[in-house]
C-alpha cells in the first residue's frame, strides 16, 4: 500500500509512470519527501530490512534451503535494492547529510547490528543463516544512504556478492540437510572429513560475507566504508561517519564470530552423537548435481574479489552509478592481486615449517568426570560460544521479545487488522 501511494505521488510530481522520464526531483516540497518515504518503505520492505524482516527467519525453518537460496538470499535483495538506489539515484536527488539520507544510514546501520546479534545466539542452521540475510541488507541500505558515488556503488556491488555468497551458504546448508536430515546444531558435527566440497566451498563462502580479504566480500564493504569516511568532509552532521562505520565494521566482526560458531558446530566438531533415525548411514558428499553449483558460486566469491575491478566493477557497476571517481582514489593501495599472492606465500611458507618441524606425540588419556562413564553425549558443541550474551543486561529482554514476536510488525498488522 505505501509504495502504491508512493507512486502516485510520484505521478502527480512527474505527471509521468515511464521511469525513463522521471528526472531527479529535489526533495524539498512535502509532497516530495513524502513519496520518497513511501517508495523507500516498499525498496527496503521488499530487500528485507528491519522492522520488516521477521517473515524471513520463519519462512527459513520451513521451506527448503534452495528456495532460500533464490528468494530471500537472491531475488528479493536485487529486486529491492535496485529499486532503493533507481529510487535515490534518479527519481529524487538525495543529498548526502540530509535527513533522508541520516534516515537510510540509521536503518542500514540498525539493521547491520540487529540481525547479526540475533544470529549470534541461533542453534539453528537455517534461521542463522536467514538472520545474515537480513543483516547483509544493512550493508547495502548504508552504502546508497549515504549518496556518496564510491559508497553507492559500493552498495550495489555488495547486492551482487550478496547474492552469490549468500546462495553459496543456503546450497551448504541444503547439502547438509539432505545428507543429516537435520538443522539442528546441536545435532551435527564432524561434517569436514565426509562432505569436503561442502566444507570447503561453505567455508569460502563464510569468508566472503565476514568481509575477510581477497574475498568479494571485503571489496564491496571496503568500498562502503570508504563512502562513510568521506561523509566527515561534509561537517556537521557528517560528524556521525563515526557511528556508522563503528556499526560496519563491528557487524563484519560479528559476522566472522557467527561463522566460527557455525562451522566449528556442523563440520569441525565432534561427530553427531544422536543423529535422527532418518539420516543416511554414514553421512557422504552430496552428487554433483548439488556439489558444482557451490563450486561455481564459491568461484565467483574468489573471482569476484581478486579481480574486483577488472570484471564486476568495470562491467556492470561503475558505470550505472554517476560521479563516481577514479579507482586510484577510493583502491588506495590496496591491490587484490598482491594480496591474494602474499597469502599464498604464507600458506606455502607455514606448510614448510609445520612439515619440517618435529611433531610431538601427545599421549591421549581418559577424561576424568568423578568417576563416571563418558558416554557419546558429552560432546562440546560450538552453538553455545556465545550464548552469554544473551544474558547482558538490557540484551535478555529483548532477545526475549524477539522470539516472542512481540517486535513483529506483521503481527501488530494482523492484529489491528
């Protein structure tokens, strides 16, 4: 309803619904600022953002993890994103600093902190992995809020990685779920050594959306952050870059914390010690139907960040985003090439002294627990690393409102409806 009003108030400021037609209009009348408040809400309601998120996690414990991979991971980040930056870039002129634009870092920014918080303290892979989704969207809503060009573009960049990395983990997830027959990660383990491509190619993907160099990941966000940085040369209220590169960055830290726990509890752990009945015996690799897609969207991740310029950026990016400057000065030195290549000389080089070195045998003895018996149960799983936060003060409360979906705006809908 509110992107319909959005658009004919579009109408009667354009006197136009062709979008080819639609110049930049100033935000300065009322009746302005009112239709990009009502579009804004139909781009960042379809992408997913907070408040207007909720049906995501749920929708994830029940559909299958591909339909995941293609809706909320995939379709609807493009759909609307594309239509939040068409939206800021030309159908209205969205100034940087202005309070619209404050608006769109604000919601980036909440949206960033919330949903990785939420996905810290999940024991279940899929809506773990439905809360990143929402969390991603953060990064994209704060890049074009900001309407500086490198950040936007920034922004529209991460769309794109978005979709590949983030399918790339629903694709796991869905090789995990068939093999296990389960989510739950209390109930998985020790995956690494029997489903290796699913392992390797998870655990890219992984990197690529924590940010970590020379993944795609990292390019689109470091570009982002370059954008935030610049919004201090305005002064003012550009003085809060502060706050929402502090939200960036910390959110991409967050992130990496939320993966170790995931990866530690499904592949790196110690095998499942009740698995369901209705799982395979002896757990194996998925077929190739389901392993070459994962290759592929893992090879993009790497493609896509060590070659960041000369294919994504230089082909479909740059150019759809006006004023953006040269990369000379938003790359900085940075070159993904030289870093790729330093990385896998430490590789190389930690290889040759682990192999050189003289391993210690350890002697392995029984484990002590007064006296009784340590029976396949006793496993230490990775899903409570970080269940202590839920207990900060402040924090428990509101955990404990979120999954009473008592800040669930589609419920206060059905209600008043």
């Amino acid at each position: 309803f509110a992107f319909i009003l959005g658009v004919l108030f579009l109408y009667k400021l354009s006197g136009t619904f062709q979008m080819n037609q639609l110049g930049p209009i100033s935000l300065t009348s009322p009746l302005s600022i009112s239709a990009f408040i009502l579009l804004m809400i139909g781009a960042i309601a379809k992408a997913g953002t907070m408040p207007f998120h909720t049906w995501i996690p749920d929708a994830a414990e029940e559909a299958p993890l591909p339909v995941m991979a293609l809706l909320p991971a995939s379709l609807d980040k493009l759909l609307g994103i594309y239509l939040l930056s068409r939206i800021c870039l030309d159908f209205f002129r969205l100034i940087p600093n202005s309070g619209l634009s404050i608006l769109l870092m604000i919601i980036g920014s909440f949206t960033i902190m919330a949903a990785v918080m939420m996905a810290l303290i999940q024991h279940n892979l899929k809506r773990l992995l439905s809360y990143h989704a929402v969390s991603q969207v953060g990064y994209m809503v704060l890049g074009i809020g900001t309407g500086i060009p490198v950040a936007v573009a920034g922004g529209i960049f991460h769309m794109l990685n978005n979709a590949i990395y983030k399918s790339s983990l629903f694709l796991g997830g869905g090789a995990v779920e068939h093999r296990m027959k389960t989510t739950d990660l209390d109930r998985l383990g020790g995956l690494a050594k029997l489903m290796p491509v699913t392992f390797i190619t998870f655990f890219i993907a992984a990197l690529s959306i924590s940010g970590v160099p020379p993944f795609n990941g990292f390019f689109s966000k470091w570009m982002i952050y370059q954008g935030v940085v610049e919004l201090g040369k305005f002064g003012g209220t550009g003085n809060l870059w502060i706050l929402w590169l502090l939200a960036a960055m910390f959110g991409s830290a967050l992130t990496l914390a939320s993966f170790m726990k995931l990866i530690h509890a499904t592949f790196l752990g110690t095998s499942s010690s009740s698995p369901p009945k209705n799982a395979h015996s002896g757990p194996k690799e998925v077929g190739l139907s389901m392993t070459i897609p994962m290759v592929i969207l893992a090879s993009l991740c790497v493609g896509f960040g060590v070659f960041a310029y000369r294919l994504p950026l230089r082909l479909f990016i740059l150019a759809s985003v006006p004023g953006i400057p040269s990369p000379a000065e938003w790359m900085g030195w940075w070159q993904p090439g030289l870093a790729t290549g330093l990385i896998i000389v430490g590789i190389i080089i930690g290889a040759i002294i682990y192999l050189l070195s003289k391993v210690r045998l350890f002697r392995e003895s029984t484990s002590y627990i007064g006296g009784e018996e340590v029976s396949p149960e006793m496993k230490v799983s990775g899903v409570d690393f970080y269940d202590t936060v839920r207990n900060f003060s402040g924090l428990s409360k509101i955990y404990e409102a979120a999954e009473k979906k008592k800040l669930d705006f589609y419920d206060w809908g059905m209600v008043v409806c």
